[in-house]
C-alpha cells in the first residue's frame, strides 16, 4: 500500500478482498440498428467490428452504418480490404473529429451517402442490399452490396 491511500475492501461469492483498486469488467454489447433484415443476416454479411471480420470482405462493396468517429475509423480499416466502402449516417457526422474526417475524404474507396437512413436490410441467405429512405424527401433507394458494418456505438451490460 502506498501510505496514505485508502484501502479498498468488499466481498464477492468467491470471498472477502482488500485492494487499493477494483476494476469491474461487465462487458458491452453493440448497439443494433432495430430495421428488419438485422437478426436474420447476423453473420451472413452483417458484423458489428471490422477489425474482426474486414478481411472475410475483400474485393466486396460495403456498408458502414453511423454517424460518428467509430464509423469512418472504420471505413477506414475497411478501404484496406473492401472495394468501395460506403457511409450511411442519417446527416453529415457533426461528431466526428476533423483529423479523421480528413483522412477518409478524397479516398477513392470511401463514399459518403449522407441524409439516409436504413429500413430494411435484405437478400437471399446472405446480405445483398439496403433499403434506404432519403431524410429529407422520403425517397426511397436501393443499394447493392456484399456486406454491411454497424457502427453505432455500444452499450454496458
């Protein structure tokens, strides 16, 4: 103990404990975008980390879904593998550092698809495209691709 810091003391199942700090570890869990077409093509397209499954995409046309940093981090991990790697926030991510923001614009294997929203994921056994639905005009579009990448943050569990 360093002297004058406060010691720490509790108990669990497994028994009483002192130490000078507790670090719990629950997990989290990805957040899911709620639109029909999402549980059933879990693992046959959809994939919630590109630094795990990006490289199952290569030569593919993907989809990286949000608004924020973790998403264009991703697509940016994503250019190395995937042929076009496509971004689908619902407005222009006002969240996302410059410095970021930067370095995906002018890549030719990043495309921004902004005022979209996702409503349907489909395809026939695997993911083939996106529903899209224009936030300001309500149009409706369908995007073709091999694979989409949710990035909208996570949650504790």
């Amino acid at each position: 103990m360093v002297p004058g810091q406060k010691q720490q003391s509790g108990h669990s199942s497994e028994g009483d404990f002192i130490a000078e700090s507790v670090i719990i570890a629950s997990g989290s869990q990805f957040r899911k975008l709620g639109v029909p077409g999402e549980d059933k093509f879990v693992g046959k397209g959809i994939s919630y980390c590109a630094t795990c499954d990006g490289p199952l995409f290569k030569g593919k046309t993907v989809a990286v879904i949000g608004g924020g940093d973790s998403a264009v981090t991703e697509a940016l991990y994503l250019s190395k593998f995937a042929s076009l790697s496509k971004g689908h926030p619902p407005s222009q991510p006002a969240s996302s550092q410059q410095d970021i923001r930067g370095k995906s614009y002018g890549r030719t294997k990043i495309e921004f698809i902004w005022d979209n929203a996702v409503t349907e994921i489909e395809g026939d056994g695997v993911v083939k495209q996106l529903r899209l639905k224009n936030t300001r005009n309500d149009k409706i579009s369908v995007l073709e691709l091999g694979g989409v990448f949710v990035a909208i943050g996570s949650k504790a569990q």
